[in-house]
C-alpha cells in the first residue's frame, strides 16, 4: 500500500492492484512507465517444491488474477 500512495503521490497510474495473486501468494501493483510500458512490482511470490507441486488450472473469473477482488480490466494504457 506505502507503493500505492507513493506511485499516486508522484501521479503514476496505476493500472492493477494492489492485490494479491492467487497463483504464487505474491503481493502486486502493475503501473504505467514513462514511456507508456506497463510494469509489476510484487513481492512475496511463493516458491514451489517441485516434487510436492501439484499443477492447478484457474477459470477466467476475477478472482483468478487478484485474490483481494483487484480487477485487472485497466491493464491497457488508456483504457
């Protein structure tokens, strides 16, 4: 969240987040660069153990991409 703040602070815009993702548990706020590229900051990311890792499939709902309800519509510059 202090990211957040500091990103709306300094008027970047913030595309995606905060939120959590569902996939690895890490913590994100996607945001638009400077030259209009869209970049994640996250932290947290789960690691996997490969021989108790069991593969998981998400359907496309919101929840899949952002455990917090975050919505990842905004995603493209200018939208």
């Amino acid at each position: 969240m202090r990211s957040s703040y500091l990103l709306e602070k300094l008027n970047v815009r913030v595309v995606f987040g905060p939120g959590r993702h569902p996939t690895s548990g890490a913590r994100f706020l996607y945001f638009v660069g400077p030259d209009g590229q869209v970049f994640e900051y996250s932290c947290g990311v789960g690691e996997i153990d490969d021989a108790a890792h069991r593969p998981r499939q998400f359907a496309a709902e919101p929840f899949s991409y952002c455990m917090w309800g975050a919505e990842p519509g905004r995603m493209i510059p200018g939208a």
